[in-house]
C-alpha cells in the first residue's frame, strides 16, 4: 500500500484502476501479491486529491474466512 502512495506522490498515477491480488497463507504467515493497472490523478475527473500519509503496520490483520481471506489495513491521515 505504501508503493502505490509513493507512486501517486511522485508520478500522479492513480493505483489501482484495475487490480489483481493474490494471497497465500504458509506455515510462517501470508504473502501478498498485488498487480495493477492505473490512471493519471486528474483534478477535474478524480475530484481534490485527500492525502494519505501511509498505510502502517499497527492494526494490520489478515485471517483466512470461510471462501477467502479478510483483510484490515490502517491508514494514517
């Protein structure tokens, strides 16, 4: 998460427009991997840009649901 804020920071781009995710779970933890595909922040399409400091570590949590894996990721703002 801290990528994509770093990116729309420094480039303009807007992730994710379209995004893929993959989440495993092994004995030692999960490993998550995100691909996406972004758009230029435009103020007129996308409105005034709400900045996100980061995505933190405190409050994280990732479970194994029935069906898939719920996630809960802490934003600082």
């Amino acid at each position: 998460m801290n990528e994509v804020l770093f990116t729309l920071d420094t480039t303009g781009l807007l992730l994710p427009v379209e995004c893929a995710v993959d989440i495993t779970q092994s004995a030692s933890g999960f490993t998550v991997r995100a691909g996406g595909k972004g758009d230029r922040y435009s103020r007129d399409r996308h409105g005034p840009l709400r900045e996100v400091k980061a995505a933190t570590l405190h409050g994280l949590d990732l479970a194994a649901v029935e069906g898939g894996i719920r996630a809960r990721i802490v934003f600082d703002v």
